[in-house]
C-alpha cells in the first residue's frame, strides 16, 4: 500500500530513540513536527491522545527528568529506504521547572537550539500553551528562540476544559494577537483538551497537511 493510503493517525506508533544530544540524532529521513512547552503542559497527554495510546509519551512531572528529543513513528515500517515512515514526532524536553539549576537551563537551550537550526527535516514545532496560564515569560524566551532559528511554530492551547467555554475563543484571540508580529509563528492559535478530547482532530489533520500528507485519517 503506499505510504499515504496508511492513516497516520489511529495507527500505533512507537517510540524509537531518545536524544540526550546532537550526535545521537536519527539521520535525517522523514519529514519532523516537534512538540515543546513548559512541563506539567500536557505535552504528553497531549501526544498520547492524538495517537490514541495511554502510554507512548511518558506523563511524568519528576522535575529533572531525563532532558532528551524523544522519537517516535508510525509503527510499521520495514525501515528500508523505500518505506521510510511517513512522518516522526519529536517530543522536546519540558522547559520551566521554577527548581531548575542554571546548567540544566542551559543544557536545554543549547541542545534545542542546536536542533532548531540544524535540523532540515523539522517542518513545524508545536508550542503548547497552558489555557489557565497564557503565554509566560518562559514560553516568550521560546518563542524567540523559535524565531531566532527561523523554525516555523504553531500555538496550541492545551486542557480547554479547566476554561469556561466562553473563555476559549477569547483566549484564542488574545493569544493570536500576543504573537501576531513574530516571524516564524503561525498566525492560527489552535485549542485542544487532551481529557474531552476537544481539538484533536483539528490539531491531526494540521499536522497531516504540515508533513504533505492530505488527511490523517
Ligand atoms: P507534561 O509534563 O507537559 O508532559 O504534562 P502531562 O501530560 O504529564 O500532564 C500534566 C498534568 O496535567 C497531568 O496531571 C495531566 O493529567 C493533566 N492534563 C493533561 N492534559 C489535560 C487536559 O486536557 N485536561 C485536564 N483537565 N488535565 C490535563
């Protein structure tokens, strides 16, 4: 079957490599969507609800986790040339742990820039953005970082369902607006509850369109 007649979502996937650093990178092959934002986010919830399984991202708020890219792909390829996964998901580190040591900080920044600007394959990083919070200091810090290394990014609210419903075509607003003059960021705000499920498949067929593929379904 080929490649594309494979629904990319509602399909397992698997994690393949944790990247504590730039040499451990997977050669470059299928095209990359990042997923980055500050921890207790929802990043993983987040990514295990699109792809439908409990356990593929860790949910872990131990501060200090291990700080590594963490790979995964569609489950199914025979890993020759010709049957390159369509796509890889790669989980970015949380950032702003208040307890952070300055080394830490730094380890991260250094490792994420490095990937940022090197890397040809990453089509878009998804910057996750806690609904009761809004955009903080820290996210702004990377948010120039993304636009420093020219990387296009796309906001993407997270847990709606802690917000009234009202609440969230506003805070969508507020938030386009908030980055409205940044250059590398994508001016459409998407809202996503990882619990209700609300956004997901918004957020699916983005990322499908993002990688070239035409619907994830
Ligand atoms: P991470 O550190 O960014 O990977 O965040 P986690 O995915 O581990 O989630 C942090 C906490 O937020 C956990 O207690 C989750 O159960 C909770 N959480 C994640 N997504 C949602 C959501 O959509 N709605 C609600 N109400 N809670 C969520």
């Amino acid at each position: 079957m080929p490649q594309t007649e494979k629904p990319l979502f509602g399909h397992p996937w698997i994690f393949i490599r944790g990247v504590p650093s730039l040499n451990f990178l997977p050669p470059e092959g299928p095209l990359e969507v990042a997923f980055a934002g500050r921890s207790n986010v929802g990043k993983s919830s987040l990514i295990n609800a699109l792809v439908g399984q409990k356990g593929l991202a860790r949910t872990s708020n131990t501060p200090g986790r291990t700080q590594e890219l963490n790979y995964f792909v569609p489950d199914g390829y025979s890993g020759e040339a010709a049957d390159l996964p369509p796509m890889a998901i790669v989980d970015m580190p949380g950032y702003g742990y208040a307890q952070a040591p300055k080394e830490q900080v730094d380890k991260w920044t250094k490792l994420v820039f490095d990937y940022l600007r090197g890397r040809a394959t990453l089509k878009r990083v998804y910057v996750l953005i806690d609904s009761r919070h809004g955009i903080k200091k820290n996210d702004e810090e990377v948010l120039t970082l993304l636009d420093k290394a020219a990387v296009s990014y796309q906001v993407v609210l997270t847990k709606t369902d802690k917000i009234k419903a009202p609440a969230v075509p506003k805070l969508l607003a507020e938030t386009a607006d908030k980055i409205r003059k940044r250059p590398a960021a994508y001016p459409a705000v998407l809202s996503t509850s990882s619990e209700k499920g609300d956004g997901l498949d918004e957020l699916r067929q983005a990322i499908a369109e993002t990688v070239g593929i035409a619907s994830w379904k």
